[in-house]
C-alpha cells in the first residue's frame, strides 16, 4: 500500500509488522496449550478407544455366555 504520506507508510508497515508478531505469539500459546493437554490426559491415564471397545466386546460376550449358561440351569432344574 503506498500512499503520498510517508508517516502512513510507515505506519501501516509497523501495523504489519505487530500483526505478524502478535500471530507468532498466538501460535506459541496454542502450541504450549495443547503441549499441557496432552502431558494432563497421559497423567490421567485413560484408555484408548480401541481398548475401550475390546472391553466393551468382551462385555457383550461374557453378557451373552451368562444368558445361555442361565437357560441351561433353568433347565436342568425343570428337568430334576
């Protein structure tokens, strides 16, 4: 942007110039923000979803075998 005033110039070029400064300083802050996060979820020690979802699997059958093993004593006790 050039313009008849040099005061202006120099002016928008130190308007720039914090511009990309306050970006950086913003990127450090975001970047120091995540880096915490993640070092207080590790300290958590939380489970991944994967190991979740193998729980949760082994849940349903283990639900499942006690349902059959359920029906099976039933009848056998009809049976006695």
């Amino acid at each position: 942007m050039q313009t008849n005033n040099k005061i202006l110039d120099d002016v928008a070029r130190v308007m720039t110039g914090a511009a990309g400064a306050v970006q950086g300083v913003r990127d450090e802050i975001d970047g120091a923000i995540q880096h915490q996060l993640h070092r207080l979820l590790k300290d958590m020690d939380l489970v991944t979803r994967e190991e979740f979802e193998v729980v949760k699997e082994m849940a349903a059958k283990a639900r499942e075998e006690n349902e059959a093993l359920r029906v099976e004593l039933e009848a056998l006790k009809a049976d006695s």
